[in-house]
C-alpha cells in the first residue's frame, strides 16, 4: 500500500513539474497582449493624426478669419472665409461639422497675461475651436478598443491668432535685400536693425539691451575683422526673422488714407481734407506753402523736380505730387508728411544739413513722413527727430553725430546708412502716425 501511494506521489510531483505545453498557454497569454497593446498604439495613433489634422484646421481657419477682418470684412465675411478653409481641408460629407459659425469668436490678446477676451466687433484677434464630438456624430471611432469597451474619441483643439505690429517696423532700419551701417554707434533700448537678407555693420558699436539686429538666418551677419569683440552686445541682440516688407503698397495706401478725413492717419493738423492745386514753378516756399493743408503738385514729367529752398521750414501741412522732391541745404520739416509717385532712383534728395522733424526729445507731435516709390538720398549732415521715411527704392543717408533721435527708415531694396553716435529710440508716441504694418500670429 504504501509503495503504491509512493508511485502515485511521484508521478503527481512529475506532473506538476513538468514544463510540457507550457508555451500554448503563454502564447495565448502574449497573443492577446499583444492584440490589446496594439489596439491601443492603432487607435491612439489615429487619434493624434486626427488631432493634428483639427490643429492645422483650427490654425488656417484663425488666419483666415483674422486677414478678412483686416481687408475690412464684416464678422459675418470672416466667418464664412473661415468655414471655407476648413470645408476644403476637412470636407463636411467625410468629417462631419468640424467646424460651426458658433466655433469661431473674435476678441481682444493680451500677450502679457497670455488670455483671450471675446469682444463683439473687435478685429485685432480669433479664436477658432475645431471638433469631432459625439454629439456632433463625428466622434472618432475606435478600431480595436471598443472591444474593451471604448467606443471612440472627442477630439477638440483650439487656435487663437493675433494681429501685431513688430518692433522693427516701429522704429528702426529695415530694408528687404541688406542694412549696411557704418561705424561708432550707440544704439539706444528699442532700436531695432532687419533685412530679410543680411545686415552689415562696422567696428566699435555699443548695442544696449533690448536692441534687435536681425535677418533671417542670423549666422549670415557681416562683421569686420574684429568681429564680436568691436561690437558689445551684439550677440546677444542678435535674432532670426523674416518680415513682409511691402514698403511700395504702404506708399499706395498713405497716398490713399491721408486724403480722407476718415481715414486714422489723417493727421491732425490739417485745417482741410480739400487739396490745394499748387502750379509746378519748380519751386516750393513759404510763400507758396499754406499751412493746414494739402498740396498737390503735378510735373509735366516724373523727371522733373520741385525745389525746397535752402533754409525753407515748411510746417503742418502734406505735399502729394508726381515729381521728384529736393531739399536745399538746411532746409526743415516739421509736422509734414511728403508723398511721391516717383519711382526715380533719388525721387526725394537732401543736400546738406537737411532736418527731418522738431527737436523736441521725442514730444508727440512735430516729425516728418516722406513716402516714395522711388529711392531716398541725403549725402551728409542729415537729422532726424521722431520722423519716418518709407521707399520702394533703396535709401542712402549720412547723418551727423548725435542726430538721430526717433527714426524709421523702411526699403523694399536696402538700406546704406552712415551714422556716429547716439542713435536715440523714441517708441511710438514719438513717431507721426501711419499705416503700420500689422502681422498675424498664432498665440496659442
């Protein structure tokens, strides 16, 4: 009896040890985790793609609604304009109401605080939510998961895009192809140096901080031989952008806007939206010139010129013309903005000495706008106070030390400046008023 329960005991403890068909049972084990990890890596793996496609909705939609607005379209035009992005990106009849009029709201950014504030009638910023829901029969479907009891996915995302105004095109040298700048400059906190190809400068500058010198690739900027060491504080103002210049299309629009009492860059020296037909003697005076109002002067020819005398101020008044415009040597203007259609080379020259604005450290009020869509020269002794000179052609000045104080000069071509000294930044109260050119942005 007991030998037998022996045998019957060791045959059990065999059994139990033995490893035989061990692997059926932990190849059905590893199948079905490997079923479940793969349903989860599929079925998340097309959530993301599906994420990423309402990002890249939500994005353009933004855009889109945003650059109606700023054309001068109703909320209603910029909400269509934002449904059809999207319809063409994620057509309703395969991804269902992605979008709805009720997804798309406009508001006011607040890049401090970093919030989005709903604001009937406001055009400076949208929020925009793109969305497959459940309740929208468009929820994204799982393949494997629903199996364990997961039936799909809501999706959302969200996209505010902003307007804004770079500090570039506030106050600074920009210029499309290259900004050449020559030697011992200081420039001032704010002040900023753009080409969307390279900037060029020379030996013992002093860049304070805050300054912005920047192309699009910042590797590509030209330095002497001393390289960093002449110039302080330049690697670290050093950044790469790229900016929509459009220099010659502000031109049109000045020309356009200044005319109109309506209009927000009317300024607000003028006594009449009326233009005053001036006769083209070749010459412009004080005697000729009337303050308060608008001058239009025509030539026979864009080769023609009108002349500003030497020592002539001209003050609170707007000269529109198709001629080429020379300042004699310390001649002034203040409170003036210049518009020329001349698309000569040197549509507007400056002989000596000539002074742009009111030395006035930066008081609102008293600089000059000269707008051409030509080019701008000033040989030597120039000045500028809080005033502005926007070209399609390219712009070439020498200015004397310490004489500038409040500038932007703005070139669809390039930029050769010739400067030495304190090169002052006055922010935008200093400045006259214009049409600035406002980028978008998406802030979140």
């Amino acid at each position: 009896m007991n030998t037998t329960f022996s045998k019957l005991t060791r045959k059990l403890q065999t059994k139990a040890s033995s490893e035989d068909g061990a692997m059926t049972a932990f190849g059905l084990l590893m199948f079905v985790s490997s079923c479940a990890l793969g349903g989860i890596a599929l079925d998340m793996s097309n959530a993301l793609q599906v994420r990423t496609q309402l990002q890249v909705a939500a994005d353009s939609a933004a855009h889109a609604a945003l650059v109606e607005r700023q054309s001068g379209g109703t909320e209603p035009e910029a909400i269509v304009a934002a449904l059809a992005v999207v319809e063409r990106a994620l057509p309703s009849e395969v991804y269902g109401n992605t979008l709805l009029p009720e997804d798309i709201v406009f508001g006011l950014w607040d890049q401090g605080t970093r919030t989005f504030t709903p604001s009937i009638g406001a055009d400076d910023a949208v929020m925009v939510d793109t969305s497959r829901l459940v309740g929208r029969g468009n929820r994204v479907r799982a393949f494997l998961l629903r199996f364990a009891g997961v039936p799909g996915f809501d999706v959302v995302r969200r996209s505010i895009a902003d307007t804004y105004v770079p500090t570039c095109m506030l106050e600074g040298f920009v210029g499309d192809q290259y900004v050449d700048v020559t030697s011992n400059n200081l420039y001032t906190s704010g002040f900023c140096i753009h080409s969307n190809g390279y900037v060029a400068l020379n030996s013992n500058n002093i860049y304070e901080p805050g300054v912005i010198v920047s192309m699009p690739d910042k590797r590509d900027v030209v330095l002497p031989s001393s390289g960093m060491e002449s110039n302080d504080g330049l690697e670290e103002s050093l950044r790469d952008g790229y900016y929509e210049i459009n220099a010659a299309g502000r031109v049109d629009m000045m020309l356009n806007g200044i005319i109109d009492i309506n209009s927000p860059v009317y300024p607000d020296y003028l006594t009449s939206p009326l233009p005053v037909t001036v006769e083209w003697k070749g010459q412009l005076d004080e005697t000729v010139w009337q303050e308060g109002r608008i001058h239009q002067i025509t030539c026979p020819n864009t080769n023609q010129s009108i002349s500003i005398p030497t020592s002539t101020v001209l003050r609170e008044g707007v000269l529109i013309t198709n001629c080429k415009v020379a300042f004699g040597s310390g001649a002034a203007a203040e409170d003036v903005t210049i518009i020329t259609t001349s698309t000569a080379e040197a549509s507007i020259t400056g002989a000596s000495g000539i002074r742009m604005g009111r030395k006035d450290d930066c008081a609102p009020g008293g600089g000059a706008q000269f707008f051409s869509l030509g080019g701008f020269r000033a040989p030597a002794g120039m000045e500028m106070n809080g005033s502005r000179i926007v070209a399609a052609g390219s712009v070439s000045f020498a200015a004397d030390v310490g004489s500038i104080n409040g500038a932007s000069v703005i070139s669809d071509q390039h930029i050769n400046a010739t400067a030495s000294g304190r090169i002052g930044f006055c922010g935008p109260d200093g400045l006259p008023i214009w049409y600035e050119p406002e980028f978008f942005r998406i802030v979140q």
